[in-house]
C-alpha cells in the first residue's frame, strides 16, 4: 500500500506569483496600515487589472509588499482574514514612490450566519450570500497557505510517519523520520486536474492502493469546484464555536473522491481544520478511509498545513461461505511540524522503525 499526502513528502518551494522580495526593484511597492504606525501583516496583498490579478503576495511583518506588474493603470485589492476587502483607488504602475494605504474594512461577522441554504454544485459564487461569505474566509487562509515561505526556516523540523496497527488494535510498526524545515513548503498534493481525471485513490487489492488527500491547491482550484458541492453546517455537540463548508461529489460522479468539512472559527475567521473520507473507492469505501489536514498561522500572519495524516484499512480475503473481505487493522501516513526547540534531534539518524 502507497500513501501519503501525495504518496511522497514534497520540497517544492512557493511561487509568489509576481511578488518579488522585499529589498529588490519591483514596479509598486506598497505599505499596508490598520492606522499610524499599525502596520497589518499577512495580509493578501493583490494589483488587480479590472476583476483579473495580475500580482499577488503577502504583506510583511510591517506591513510592506512589493510586487511587479507590466507598466499600466490598476487598483491594489487587499484580504486579510476576518475582514471585508479594501480595494484601492487607481495606481500607475511602475511607481518611484511607495504606496501607503490605510485600510480600514468592517469585521467578518460569522456568528450571525443562519444555516439554511442547500448545496450549491460547482464554484462557489455570490449568490449564495451565506455559503460564499465563509468560503471567503476559508479561501484566504487557503491562498495564503499556498504563498507562505519566508516563515518556514524558523519552525523547527517536519516529522513524517507510517504506523500500521493491527486488527486488535496492537501496534505493528511505528516508522519516522525527521527533517529540517528550510524554504520549502513541507507538505503537498499532486496536481488538482490529475485527481479530478483519474480520482483520489487508486489500484486493488493485489497491487495495492495508491491514495492522495487535499492540500491547498487542491481545495482552491477550478477542478475541485467543478466536481464537488458545497454548503454550510455547523455542529454545536462537536465543533461549539465553528462553522464550515461541507463538501461532496458531484451527483453521479463515479471516480473515486473524498468528502469533509472545511471548519473556521466563528470568531476569528481563522481556518482550522479539514476532514474528509475517501467516497466511491471500490471495497475500500465501506471501511471509512479518510483523513486531516490541520492549518497553523505562522508569524508573519501567513498561513501552512501544519499537520496531516491518512488513514487506510489494510484488507484481507476471509475463507468461508462465499468469500468475503474484512479488516485487519490499519496503516496511517501523516506529518507534523515539531517545535524548534527539538530540531538538534534532526541529527539523529533520519529512519528509526519500531516493531512489535
């Protein structure tokens, strides 16, 4: 069995996408305030040409982007979570000068947000007043998770681990192996349009299963929006405080996907968490595969997957009347960021397998 976030641990490092570093030439440049002298940071900082971005970073810790764009007339559009917008008057670019902008919205109110619309299929779009206001905020965090890089040095090390657990719940193996986290976004998914085609678990019993979860870029693309449906819940015994965006597959989707929730703070706007379970997956569906994915804010505001874990059954054939497939136990691929205090332990062989 093959499994993992992506079935592997990815280092690919973010692209800012036209965001330049903050100390290099760069066509505008922009400092973001709450009032004088309260800089705002992490925030979704964006030169818009009419509704199409051109640019898009994130602000610093003093509240400064730099971003490059070809010569022309824009407006600068800045999220930040549990806000509304702020969009900007027009901007020439480039710009010799620095732009300040004093951005002053009203807050996300989403205590208030009565639970009442149906499932909206395919992308989630203004008219569902409640739905698109939290997915608003889901999306942000999402975004901004996706641009997040400079923080990642300073968070100590990423821990990944397979632990397989036996049918009477003993454990089997426990494997884990540590790693510096530099300027790497420590864990990713495959390509969203990949999982839309060809599903979300793969394989059969003989060669075994091939199975992915969703990162950021997954949950924020076209793809996802187009084979899924969306609506708001709540859950006051299990979730007091929160509110989310459940997710499905489309009616008559028959490729193997996943199904979850999304949940976000009701005060805060923050994004916790996903959990999702693996739908349309053969014999494997009844077993109730599925998985996490835990958001973290890092100090610059900006958000990373912070924590993820899948859980599979492993399955065998039963002699008997018939035949029939039961469980036998269960593997789990997972990772999470340490704190940096334990990052010497990185110096430590980089495999270590208990058994038993």
């Amino acid at each position: 069995m093959r499994g993992g976030l992506s079935g592997v641990l990815l280092g690919l490092a973010t692209i800012l996408h036209g965001a330049t570093a903050q100390g290099q030439a760069a066509d505008l440049r922009v400092r973001i305030e709450a009032g004088p002298g309260v800089p705002i940071s992490g925030a979704l900082v964006a030169v818009l040409d009419g509704q199409r971005v051109v640019a898009e970073g994130l602000s610093s810790t003093r509240g400064i982007i730099a971003l490059s764009a070809p010569p022309g007339t824009y407006r600068v559009r800045v999220r930040r979570i549990g806000f509304r917008p702020f969009v900007s008057g027009a901007v020439t670019v480039p710009s010799l000068n620095e732009l300040p902008l004093r951005v002053e919205t009203e807050h996300v109110v989403l205590e208030a947000l009565v639970v009442s619309e149906a499932a909206k299929c395919g992308p989630i779009t203004g008219d569902a007043q409640t739905l698109s206001t939290v997915w608003d905020e889901v999306s942000k965090a999402l975004r901004s998770s996706q641009l997040t890089i400079r923080d990642l040095s300073g968070l100590g090390i990423m821990r990944s681990y397979r632990r397989e657990i036996g049918e009477h719940g003993e454990l089997v193996s426990d494997q884990s192996r540590l790693a510096p986290i530099t300027n790497a976004r420590p864990f990713g998914a495959v390509d969203p349009r990949s999982l839309s085609r060809l599903g979300y678990v793969r394989g059969n019993p003989v060669a075994g299963w091939e199975y992915f979860g969703p990162d950021e870029a997954v949950l924020l693309s076209d793809d996802f929006a187009a084979t899924h449906c969306f609506r708001v819940v709540r859950n006051a015994n299990q979730r007091s405080g929160q509110i989310g965006v459940a997710f499905d597959p489309v009616p008559r989707r028959k490729i193997s996907d996943i199904k979850g929730i999304l949940w976000v703070d009701e005060k805060t706007a923050a994004l916790r968490d996903v959990g999702f379970t693996y739908v349309n997956a053969g014999m494997l569906t009844e077993f109730e595969p599925g998985g996490f994915t835990k958001f973290r804010q890092v100090p610059s505001g900006g958000w990373i997957v912070n924590e993820w874990q899948l859980r599979m059954p492993k399955i065998a054939m039963r002699d008997g009347p018939g035949n029939f497939v039961s469980q036998i136990g269960y593997v789990e691929n997972g990772g999470i960021i340490v704190a940096a205090e334990t990052a010497t332990e990185a110096a430590k062989p980089a495999d270590s397998t208990r058994k038993h």
